[in-house]
C-alpha cells in the first residue's frame, strides 16, 4: 500500500496543457515538501535535478530529513543518481511545463481537502527555463489524492504523480515508502559530491520550498553538526580492581525513551574469582539490567575473594534531550 502512496507525492509542479508552443527545457528541478500529522519528523523534502542529454535523461535525487529525536536522529541529507532510457520531453509525457496555464495551476491550489482539514499532503515546485527565464510551477497535493479511492485528482496533479512515480521507480524508494520508525540496518547513504554540497549551501534550491518549516541551505547545516553519541564510563570499581572487564552495553530502549544516570552496587567475589551475590544502591530498572549482564562476567584476582566490591557506572546520552532519574 505505501508504495501506491508513493506515487502522489512527486507530483510537484507542471500542469496540463493544449498547446505546446515552446521550445522544451532541457533540465527540470521539482522540490517536495511532503508533511505528515506523524512524527518526529513531520517534514521531508526531496529536489529531483532531471537533464537532458541526447536520449537519455539523468536524475539526482537529493532527499533531506530534518531532526526526529535530538538523541537518535539528526539532521540528514542523502542522494541518489540513476538514469532513465528516454528523453525529458518523453519523462514529461511530451507535455511542455512552459506552456503550462497559469490560471489552472492557481485554481489546483486551491483546492481544498473533503473535510476542510489538512493532515498530511504535500507542497510541490517544478523550475524550469522558459525563453531565457526562469519559470516556478507551484501544485500541491492532499491526502485525499493519496488514500481516497476515487479522489478525483484534477488533470495536471495526476500527471505529475505519474512523472514523480518513474523518477522514484529509478532512484530508490522516495520518503513516502521508508518505515515510520528508523531502522539500524538501513544502508549507508552514497556521500553527497562537491556539487551537491555548493548548490545546497548557497540555497539555490531554497526558493522551491518558499513557506515551509525549512530549507534546504538550513538542512544541510543542520546535517553537517557533529553528533554526540551516548557513553558509558565505570566511574570507579573499589576496594580491588579485575583483571578482565567490560563495560555495559548502552540498552536500546533507554535511549529510545532518552534514559541516562548513575547505577551503583556492591558485590560480593566468590571463590574462583567470580561476582556472587549483587545488591544495587542506586540506579533506574532499565540500566541495573545491563550493568547485571556485564558485571556477572567479570572475573577477580583471588586476592579480592570474600570481599565486597564497589561499583559505580555512569550512563549518558550526551544530547539535550536526556532524562535523568
């Protein structure tokens, strides 16, 4: 179902027209700024660069993400290239954005959902070079377009939702087709060239998302702040030392609900050099699991056998959006 869904959102920018008088552009750039009533991240943007060249037509994919959670998800920008068999005026249906009317374009954007009420949709821009000028084609999209079974979708949307499905079916699933909830196995994004980096920055594509929560220069910067990681330190280990350790992993699910502190406990060493009996002193349930785990493996010098050990462990998010007990 969601890759059904997928298919509305690049719908950006031209619109139906009768006529095509005007010699056809041999580059387009469409932004999408698609939002949803869901998150931590609410917002999503994506540029598609398309140009012309002989037969073919190639495509630079740039999507950009603001900050989800502050603790897990920072700003990021990914890009994908890819190349279609076919010309820019055969990706467009031969339908030439510069003849596009202007008065129904205006007229598909105000359009209203069934309800009166906007939940999630979609700004679109297509830019394009019309007899020497630059020409922006603004459309949105609503969620009546994606998920109602007959939405009566207006001429020039469904086209562009048409256009925006090949792009997508060539570059990779778009933002309409990831998970909800990020997932650690997802594969590194290709870095983003020289290129990519100096059109962002010098906000050359801001002008595609005029009123949206961000932009694209913004995004980047965003992107390029270094990200604390969280850490775990044994503050101290008394009266004797181990002669082999190691640290408590970081619980997934404390980081998800943005749990960092303090555990404390003591330990009685048995004969053979392992923990016995362990008493925490302090610390919330979640961490004294995983400093458990670790702690019952360590392994003593006989010297501090029939001693009591203590044990101080510190876990921190290093982020502003920790909470601490």
């Amino acid at each position: 179902m969601r890759s059904l869904i997928l298919i509305p959102i690049i719908c950006a920018a031209s619109l139906f027209s009768f006529a095509q008088n005007s010699v056809f552009p041999s580059t387009a750039i469409i932004g999408t700024h698609t939002f949803f009533d869901f998150g931590p991240p609410f917002d999503f943007y994506e540029i598609y660069i398309l140009k012309a060249d002989d037969r073919v037509t190639s495509l630079q994919r740039i999507t950009l993400t603001p900050a989800g959670d502050k603790c897990l998800q920072p700003a990021k920008v990914e890009s994908v290239r890819a190349q279609l068999n076919e010309p820019l005026s055969s990706l467009l249906e031969n339908r030439n954005p510069c003849d596009v009317d202007e008065r129904r374009l205006k007229r598909e954007m105000r359009r209203k959902t069934k309800s009166g009420l906007v939940f999630s949709g979609a700004n679109l821009s297509m830019q394009v070079s019309c007899a020497g000028s630059d020409r922006v084609l603004a459309l949105k999209v609503l969620d009546q377009d994606w998920f109602d079974q007959a939405p009566d979708t207006p001429q020039n949307t469904s086209w562009t939702m048409r256009v925006l499905s090949k792009l997508n079916a060539a570059a990779g699933p778009g933002v309409m087709d990831r998970p909800v909830f990020p997932v650690s196995t997802e594969a590194p994004a290709p870095a983003l060239t020289d290129t990519d980096l100096s059109g962002l920055a010098t906000g050359v594509y801001d002008r595609l998302f005029l009123g949206a929560p961000h932009k694209p220069s913004e995004l980047l910067a965003a992107s390029r702040k270094p990200v604390s990681k969280p850490s775990v330190q044994i503050l101290s280990i008394d009266p004797v030392m181990p002669d082999s350790y190691a640290t408590p992993d970081y619980p997934p699910i404390a980081r998800v609900a943005h749990l960092e502190g303090t555990v404390t406990l003591t330990l009685a060493v048995e004969q053979g050099g392992r923990p016995g009996k362990i008493a925490f002193v302090s610390g919330i349930p979640i961490l004294r699991f995983a400093v458990e785990n670790s702690v019952k493996h360590w392994q003593f010098p006989d010297s501090a056998i029939g001693k009591e050990i203590s044990v101080s462990i510190a876990f921190n998010l290093n982020c502003s959006g920790a909470k601490s007990p």
